[in-house]
C-alpha cells in the first residue's frame, strides 16, 4: 500500500519526502553515535553524488557547488597526511563526531601511508591532491599535469594498501586549473573540487584570524564547502572552536561520498546544484527557458508590380536636381490610400463677384493722404542734398582762395588798399604775438 502510494507521487515531491525523512534520521542518529559529549556538533546527513553527472563543484570557480541546503557545511582539508598536525585534526573531529573530505597528496601519502588508513578508518573520505602540490600548476605543460594527477592518485592507492582506491574527488593545488586539467579529469571520472569560501589558514595569520574568517564568510554565503587545511598549527587551534560556533549557530555538518553500483547518487533536481537557487514565488522562473527556436524556413513573399505603386513615385528613375537644401526623403514605394477624381472631371470653383474688388472710400483717402506724405517727403530730402552740395562747394572755393600765393612787388601796388591791409595781416599779426589761429579751417602758428 505505502509502496503504491509513493509510486503515484511525483518525483520532485518523492525526493523532498526522502530527504526530510533522511535528514531527520541523520540528525538522530549523530546525536546518538557521539555519547559523551553533549556540545558535539555531529554529522546530520551523508549524500552520495556521481563525479561523472557533475564534474566540476565549488563556486569560487565553477556556477554549481554541492546540493546543500541551508546552514550545511562540506568540511575539506588539504595537504596531509602529516602527522604532526593531521592527527590531532582527526582527533577533534572524532570528538565531534563530525566526517569530513581529505585532499591528501601523493607524496605525503608515500612518505605517511599509515596517515592515510587513518583518514579512511576514522570514516573519513579519502580524495586527492596531486603528487607533489605544485604551485604553478595551470602553466604547467598538459602532460606534466596529467602525470601529477595519475602518480597522486596511485601513491594513494597504494598507501591505503587493501586494493581500494580513494574517492574520484580531485582538487587542484592553489585551485590553478585550466580547461585542459579539468578535461583530462572528466575523462578519468574524477569530479573536481573547487570551494565556496576558504579562511585564509595557509596564510600568516593568527589561529583566531582563522576563526573570524570562517564564519563570517560562511554566514555571507549561508552554506557551502569550507577549505581548510590539517598541516597547519593554527588550522589545529581554530577548528574545535569554529565547531562549536557552527553548533551554536545552527549550521549542520554534510559528510560527501562517491556513488557506486552498489550506492547509487541521492536524488536531487538541478536547482540544488546552485548556490542560491531562484526562488519558486519569482514568477519569471517560472517560465521554461528555450535556448533555440525552431524555424520553418524564410518566408517568400510575393515581388510587388510597378502598378501596386502610388502615381506620385511613379517616375522612381528621374534624376533630383541638386541643390543646397536638405533633399526631402523619397515616398514610400509600396501602395497608398488614395482617391483620385474620375477620367473628364474638371474641378469647379466659384465665379468670384465684383464686390471681392471694390476699395472702400476711407481706405482709398487713406492711401492718396500716404501718397502725398512720401511725395513731400522726397522733395524735402532732395532739397537737403543739393542745398549740402553748394555748402560743399563754397567751402572748397575759400580753401583756394586762402591757399594762392602772396603777389609780387608790384602786383602789390596796383592792389586796393583795403584787400592789402585785411588779407595778410591776421597771420602776421597771430605770427608776431605767439599764438595760433584759425584760417579758412586750418590751424596755423
């Protein structure tokens, strides 16, 4: 009956029954396998996920990250297995009761294989992390990046020695990849690890430095995988207090686990591949999204005939004049409404009468009185110029006059007496006292 019911259900609601049912058995059961420590945070549920449907994770590089929910957490670490560091990472996280995912290089692994059974005995996942960790490994040749890969996962496989192989789960040191790393690993079935937000432990910075960086990124993003790193001192100093603030906080840990024939992958939809999926109330991602739209072919449509044409762009060939102005641009060759009168109809306007012509008596005085103001007018004016013009004339006549030179001796004597005292006598009188006059316009001293 169960069977027959959940059969009948659709798929999205079948993988939110199992997962609500799967997180609360979880939930319990953490709580119940860390006897002793009541302010463990535990593991509240494991998911399984298939490298090959989902090659690339982590949104500090990649668009999609781990189908978590919200305030889950993927715990990561890089670089071991280095006894020193690693084990005392191992022994928090067992007083925690809290799994997480460990990025082990090749060579450490071969110089600390014994480290390496302890990740996968504590019931840790075992991944990856190259051969030798090299810092530059996007400029690297293809070759030599597939060789760290493959001698990574062999040394490994060799140090967990009871024929198992670590988890198809890779991380790029540095996360310096490049298309062709992540193509080779998709070719090999390995899913590669990118993170949603580190907390800086590789760098120089203090234990609670460390601390403040994982959960204040972690509440920016509000789920998501934590890089981390268990060679580190300070990496040891700071992890059971940022357990215990995830704990007070909220924030459950998520164990990752490849899927195989015997384990098949936990049912998700695509949507919970993204960090921030779009909300179901947001009406616009309701709407489906098509990529291509299907096309039946160009539509022929039919050429038009020189009938169709308005009669006023009749003439398309003749030749515009130029001109300065700006040509007017040209009539739209397709057919106009237009009515034109039937062939032999002229158009008939009315006779004008008389009375449009006749000019009213006032306003014919109107015009003679005008006519007789411009007429007087013009004669004053002409009687001004030619009275200017004998003015001028006159001027010019005493200019030469005054100008003529002085006579001879005995033009003097014959001269009257008075043009001979008057006409020389204001210059030499103005030359003897000094002081200049005017004569005929001119200044003279």
């Amino acid at each position: 009956m169960i069977a027959s019911v959940f059969g009948g259900l659709r798929r999205p609601w079948t993988t939110v029954c199992v997962g609500l049912l799967t997180s609360v058995v979880a939930q319990a059961a953490s709580a119940a396998d860390c006897p002793g420590h009541p302010d463990a945070i535990g593991t509240s549920r494991t998911i399984v996920v298939d490298p090959r449907a989902h090659p690339i994770i982590g949104t500090m590089q990649y668009g999609k990250t781990l189908p978590l929910e919200d305030h889950e957490v993927v715990l990561t670490f890089d670089d071991g297995p280095l006894p020193k560091y690693s084990n005392q990472i191992l022994d928090i996280l067992a007083a925690h009761c809290a799994k997480a995912t460990f990025f082990l290089v090749g060579s450490q692994a071969h110089a600390n294989p014994e480290g390496v059974r302890k990740v996968r005995d504590a019931g840790h996942t075992v991944a990856t992390h190259t051969q030798n960790h090299p810092t530059g490994m996007d400029r690297l040749p293809l070759d030599r990046s597939r060789q760290e890969i493959e001698q990574g996962i062999a040394s490994v496989t060799a140090a967990l020695a009871d024929g198992t192989a670590p988890a198809p789960f890779l991380r790029i040191p540095g996360l310096r990849t490049n298309d062709g790393i992540e193509e080779f690993a998709r070719s090999k079935g390995l899913q590669v690890w990118s993170a949603d937000f580190p907390a800086d432990d590789w760098r120089n910075v203090s234990a609670a430095r460390v601390y403040e960086l994982a959960i204040k990124r972690l509440e920016a993003k509000g789920k998501g995988i934590l890089l981390l790193h268990d060679i580190q001192a300070r990496t040891v100093t700071a992890l059971p207090r940022i357990l215990h603030e995830l704990k007070v906080r909220g924030y459950r840990i998520v164990h990752v686990v490849p899927a195989t024939p015997e384990r098949p992958a936990t049912p998700t939809e695509p949507q919970q591949w993204q960090l921030h999926p779009p909300s179901e109330t947001v009406a616009v991602s309701r709407w489906p999204k098509v990529p291509k739209f299907a096309s039946a072919g160009p539509a022929a449509l039919p050429v038009p005939a020189l009938s169709h044409l308005d009669w006023h762009t009749s003439d398309l060939g003749a030749r515009v004049p130029r001109g300065r102005g700006v040509p007017l641009p040209p009539v739209a060759p397709w057919p106009r409404q237009t009515t034109l009168p039937p062939a032999g109809t002229l158009a008939a306007l009315p006779v004008p009468t008389a009375s449009l012509f006749k000019i009213p008596e006032s306003a014919r005085m109107t015009l003679l009185a005008s006519s007789a103001r411009r007429a007087a007018t013009a004669q004053a004016r002409s009687t001004e110029v030619s009275s200017a013009k004998l003015a001028g004339k006159s001027r010019r006549h005493g200019r030469v006059a005054v100008a003529q030179p002085p006579a001879s001796a005995g033009e003097t004597a014959q001269a009257p007496q008075s043009a001979a005292a008057t006409a020389p006598k204001p210059a030499a009188q103005a030359k003897r006292n000094g002081r200049s006059v005017w004569v005929a316009g001119w200044k003279k001293r």
